[in-house]
C-alpha cells in the first residue's frame, strides 16, 4: 500500500514539474515608474489567485523596510515591485486587498505584518504553503525551496538567499530569485490544495488561515515583551514587575525612533537594572553597556519607570514561568506528547501542528483535579480537539492508558481495564 501511495506521489511529481517547466522561463517585469506601477496593477486586478513575497530589512529599523514586493499570477506573469523608486503604491496595495483573490504566500506571517503595518489591516482570503504542508506531514517548518523540490522536483537558487535588496541597483540574479519565490508558489499551492481536498483536510487548513487573519494575534501589547527579554526566568518576581516596565518603555521608545529594540537598551542593562534594589541617574551612568546619551535623554523616564515597577503590590507581579504548574505536570506533559506523536504518525501530519509543548505543559498543569478541561489551550479547540485533544482529555481523566502492544512491541491507546 506504502510503495504504492509512493509510486502515486513521484507520478504526480512528474506531471507537475512538466506542466509548470515554463515557469521558469517566465521573464518577470521589473516595476519602478509610474506607468508601470499602472499597468502591472491592471494586469494583477482581476486575477482570482495571486502569489505573494516580499524582501525586506529590518537589522537597522524596528519596522521592516521593504526592498522588493513580487506578485505572480496564473497567466504567466510576474511583476517585481520597487518600493525604492515608486513613492506610492497604493495601486499594488489596492490589488492586494481585493477580497475576491486568494492571497498564496509561504510563512506568511511576516509579509502578513508588513501588509498590517502599511495598511492597518490583513489581506483576506489567504493560503500559506508552509502551514498546508505541516498538515500534510512535510515537515513542520519546511522551506520553500525544500518545498518546492518536492513537489516539482526543481532545485532553486539559494545564492541570493541573504542578498541586500536596499542597493540599487539590484543584479540579474536577485530578480531571478525574487520571481522564483512567486512563480513556483503557484504549482505548490495547486498540489497541495488537491492533497489536502483529497485528504479532507481543507477545513482544517481554513481554520488555521482565520487565527492567521486575527488581528489580535499581531497586536504588541507593551506589558508582556519582558518575556522575550533573554533570561528573564532569573529573576525573581518582584524583579519581574520591575523588568516589565522597563522593557515596556524601551518597546515604545523603539516604535518611536523606528530603531532595533536592543540599539535602545540591551537586554543585560535591562535585567541589571531590574535586579537593583537602589537605583538613581547617576548609578545609570556606572552601568556596564548603558549609553551616556541614553541616561542624559531618558535617564529620568528610566527611573521612573524603574520605581513603578517596584511600587507594584505582590498581587500584581507577574507570574513566573519557570513551571507550568504541580508537582509531577512535566512527566504528564512527556505522556502527553508520547500520545501526540501517535496520533501525528497515524494522520501524517507534523506533531506541532496538533499541539506544541506549551500546550501540553499547560494542558498537564491546569488539568489539577477538577475534572474541567481549560478552553484555552489550542490542542483543544477544532479539528484539534477531533484528532487529538478528547484523547488527551481521556488520558489524564484516566480513562484510557498508552501500552505497548504484544505483537509488536509498539505504543497503543487502550482503554483502562
């Protein structure tokens, strides 16, 4: 049956990689006038499918620049955007939101932020050929080249993987990158499209695509960013409130000056400061790593936001995420995850797409005897909660236990005697 299903698959392969062959013949037009701004939006305006990309920095700059906006559709054309000729490109944005297009991109979410940055919305209907491939046991963050290799059996170009699309002007070579990232995102998007029909998983994939539509899902709400700060869990929790604060205030001052957030503060000065149990300006000076020039512009708001976050009552520390919960939660979250491999080996689907650790984890310390299954927590939501989620539930209600089969020596879910 295996060597079968195989022998359908590197058939299929064949057949898409003759049918879209041409697309890599497909000459794509370089837009940087106005004039061409109109007339590659006249094209694109109509078309039901459009593949996206984008090339963008963002080492110097808290927001993304953009470098390059590549936009592909079915009738073997490509137009590569230049956001550093054109002014405006509004046209380009207009095309894009249109709600009667499906946008295809792969690991959209950054374009998906650019795209939210610029207009202050996100673009709908979409398709992302990296979370359609996860569902279909390809890997659960396979790059796109990877990608493309196996459905069409075409190696791309990875030279110009970290090119600097800021100078111009751009060479022969970028631009060919640039329109391969869109031109063969249209025969992955069809194959997969049909696995997943076939597999009826396509409303799975829908469900996916909402949560990546969500605006709340992009919001940066300001109290919560200390916890990238790195090594946060070193402090205890009222160095927590007061790290907080501080991250906070660098957040907004970063958004202000459009800079990186550790060109404001580095994360070692922040968790410095939090840790002090005095501080004033002239203490800022001594720090290892803080800016002069920092201290004498903000080195005011600084300590205040340094006391604010040392006022706070117990009561409103932040909780420490060094545990998720009692005594014996991290071995349930092993047996857990044992049983979501099963369930993902079964189904030929990336186990992280069933559930993440973190779900486990909070699965396995919320679920404290109370018997009441917690509403926030992925794996239990959906076409989840179908393949996976009520057999966890089962698992830590007792109801069922994970054996090792006789004849084979394999795991099983077997009921409790």
């Amino acid at each position: 049956m295996l060597q079968s299903l195989q022998q359908i698959l590197d058939c299929r392969k064949a057949a898409v990689s003759i049918i879209f062959m041409p697309m890599q013949h497909i000459k794509p037009v370089y837009v940087d006038t106005t004039a061409k701004l109109d007339e590659a939006c006249r094209r694109l305006a109509d078309a039901p499918l459009l593949t996206i990309d984008t090339e963008f920095h963002r080492e110097k700059t808290y927001y993304p620049t953009l470098g390059l906006v590549q936009v592909a559709m079915e009738d073997d054309y490509c137009a590569l955007f230049d956001p550093l000729a054109l002014e405006i490109l509004d046209p380009l944005w207009d095309v894009i939101y249109q709600p009667h297009s499906l946008k295809v991109f792969h690991a959209g979410r950054q374009d998906m932020e650019i795209l939210l940055y610029i207009r202050g919305k996100l673009p709908e209907p979409i398709f992302d050929t990296q979370v359609a491939a996860a569902m279909l046991g390809m890997g659960e963050q396979i790059g796109f080249g990877n990608l493309v290799h196996a459905i069409t059996d075409r190696r791309l170009a990875k030279a110009e993987s970290f090119s600097d699309w800021l100078t111009r002007p751009l060479k022969p070579s970028q631009l060919a990158y640039a329109a391969e990232d869109v031109t063969y995102l249209l025969p992955v998007y069809h194959e997969l499209k049909s696995r997943l029909e076939e597999t009826g998983r396509l409303a799975w994939l829908a469900e996916e695509q909402a949560w990546l539509c969500d605006l709340e899902n992009y919001a940066n709400h300001h109290d919560e960013v200390f916890w990238r700060v790195k090594s946060v869990n070193s402090l205890r929790p009222h160095q927590m409130a007061v790290l907080r604060e501080l991250a906070a205030w660098r957040e907004k001052r970063a958004q202000q000056a459009n800079q990186p957030r550790r060109r404001i503060l580095s994360d070692e000065v922040l968790l410095t400061m939090a840790r002090k149990s005095k501080l004033s300006i002239e203490d800022m000076r001594h720090l290892r790593g803080m800016p002069a020039v920092t201290v004498d512009r903000h080195g005011a708001q600084l300590l205040t936001a340094w006391q604010q976050g040392n006022a706070k009552e117990k009561q409103d520390w932040p909780r420490v995420r060094r545990s998720n919960g009692t005594k014996g939660s991290e071995l349930k979250a092993d047996l857990l995850a044992t049983l979501v491999k099963m369930r993902a080996k079964e189904e030929n689907i990336a186990p992280s797409m069933l559930a993440s650790r973190s779900d486990l984890a909070a699965l396995a310390a919320k679920m404290n005897g109370s018997g009441e299954a917690p509403d926030d927590i992925l794996c239990l939501q959906g076409w989840r909660r179908d393949i996976v989620g009520n057999d966890l539930l089962d698992l830590l209600h007792g109801k069922t236990c994970l054996r090792l089969d006789q004849n084979d020596g394999n795991p099983i879910i077997a009921p409790v005697p």
